[in-house]
C-alpha cells in the first residue's frame, strides 16, 4: 500500500528518522532498506538517500509491501504494443487487476511484471506509472528503470501525459464539453468515489465521436486522475457509462429496441471504457511519443448494434 504524508513539523530532518517516527510500526533497518530500493518519494521524486535532508512541507510517499504476496512473480501473458530498454506499454484486458489487494493477490499485472524480469523488483510498483480500473481495457505506461519512473510519475503529476479514452455513455450528449467536478472517496461504501465539494479537483473533456439512437460515442481525455474519474463524471452529468455494474442510474432498457439490442445491452457487463491513447515525452530521449490502440472486439461488437438500432 501507499501512503502521502504531510511533513507539517519536520526541518532538517534524516528521511529515514522522520519515517520511523511516523511509521512506528516498522523498523527503522526496514525503512532504510525501503529508502535504498526506490519505495520513497519525496515531492514526486524517487529519493534513495536515507541521510536526506526533509523540510516542512514536503510531501513523502512510501510504498510499504505489507504482505508477501504484493511481490510475488506469476507467469501471465502481458500484451505488450511497445517496448524499449526504458518503457514498456501494455494494452491491457478487461476483467484484469493491475495491483495486488484483498481477493486478488497474485492474478495481477504487477505480478506480471515482476516475472517477465526481475529488474521490477526493483521500481515501486514494478514502474507502473498509472493504473485503469479492473473492468476498464486499453493502454497502460509502465516505466523499465527508477530514471524513467522518476520522469513519467513527473510528467504524469504536471499533467504532460495525455490520456484518450472512447467510451458508450448511456442517453444522448448534444455536444462535447468540459466536466469540472470534484471527487470524493465515498463516506461508508469506501470502494466507491463520488462527487463532492469537499474532494480533491478533477477535470474531464469530451467530445461526441458518433450519437445512436439511445447512446453516445465519446472521445475523453482526462486532465487529472482521479480514482474512477470518468464513470464518476459521467455518472454525475447523468450519461453513466453503459454496462458500469457500480456508477449507474436505475433505467429502464429504451422502448422500441430490437431483440438483439436488448440482448447486447443486458449481456454487456462491463463499463465501456477503453484507453486508446497514450501521448508523452520519451524519458530518456525526449522524443514525443504518441501510441494508439483500436477498441476491443466487445466494445467494437456493441457499436455496430448500437448503429442497427
């Protein structure tokens, strides 16, 4: 797990003092040893120095690996777009978990990771660089080595990583827009967000690609990154993501539907979100990289009966 800490009372400390008094519970040989390997941050930047000196007001983010599990290598198939000695670019499946957590310990990407080499072991979060959600498919950036981890959590935190989605949302979007909502973690349902002014700031575009009969097809490019981000969004302008077993209004299927609509709409058990492209800065060559991907046959299924109707 990760945790950000404010540092509100700390001036010129050792990063390694200030961790063991914050973090009790853990030795300070095991904090030292985190430090060493690349599992702290401090402001957005990997610091490997446990003699480093922290101020007030730094922010520090420690990746902790509270069960053995979270670093368990396992043979399983990654589809890989792109490679190179720096980067990696994957385009992952639905129904895949990209970190370990309770009910999936060992069945995930960065399980993955680790087995196909283990360098991994050796990034925080085996150089996952942002995560999709379990049922969300499409392009995902992940980072070979702590110098491109370093620069793509960078220029991910600055907002120079361009994210597209395509999405189905259910009911009919005249025009494109912008959503400037704030998100919340939810107050008893904590698997869930919600939105909410006293979360933190997330903003969302949209443009409409192609309108159906009872649908609309939409090209989305996110600002920031807000956990569940766009099905909350989209939830919240009330176009809920089509098939979205969590964010979604209670509807009625559209009256005047063909049989074979129906039967797509009720069979389509997931959100139909799809991560077509990525767009950003090679780490180590400064070359702009743009990457993109076609939608998966499901989604590709549902808007050819979709058109039908």
């Amino acid at each position: 797990m990760s945790a950000i800490i404010p540092l509100l009372s700390v001036e010129n400390k050792r990063l390694d003092k200030t961790l063991s008094v914050m973090f009790y519970e853990y030795s300070r040989t095991m904090l030292k040893k985190m430090i060493l390997n690349g599992y702290v941050s401090v402001n957005g930047d990997i610091v490997q120095q446990p003699n480093f000196k922290v101020l007030q007001g730094d922010v520090v983010t420690i990746y902790i690996v509270t069960d053995e599990a979270e670093v368990f290598a396992k043979n399983i198939l990654l589809n890989i777009v792109y490679e190179d000695d720096d980067i990696l670019v994957i385009n992952k499946q639905k129904n895949v978990v990209v970190h370990p957590g309770a009910g999936n310990v060992d069945n995930t990407i960065l399980n993955a990771l680790l087995y196909k080499n283990n360098l991994f072991f050796n990034i925080p979060r085996a150089g996952i660089i942002h995560r999709l959600d379990k049922n969300t498919t499409g392009l995902m950036l992940i980072a070979k080595n702590i110098f491109s981890y370093n620069k793509l959590k960078h220029a991910l935190k600055i907002r120079s990583i361009v994210r597209e989605y395509e999405a189905i949302v259910i009911g009919n979007i005249i025009t494109g827009g912008i959503i400037e909502a704030p998100i919340l973690r939810h107050f008893k349902n904590r698997t869930k967000m919600f939105v909410n002014a006293n979360g933190r700031y997330a903003k969302t575009h949209y443009r409409i690609i192609e309108r159906f009969q009872y649908h609309t097809h939409l090209r989305i490019t996110i600002e920031t990154g807000r956990t569940h981000q766009i099905r909350v969004h989209f939830l919240h302008i009330k176009h809920p993501i089509l098939g979205d077993p969590v964010y979604k209004n209670s509807f009625n299927l559209p009256k005047g539907m063909s049989t074979l609509g129906i039967k797509t709409l009720k069979s389509f058990s997931r959100q139909a979100l799809h991560a077509c492209k990525l767009i950003f800065m090679h780490p180590k060559s400064n070359q702009l990289m743009t990457i993109a991907i076609q939608l998966p046959k499901d989604m590709l299924h549902l808007i050819d009966v979709l058109r039908q109707e």
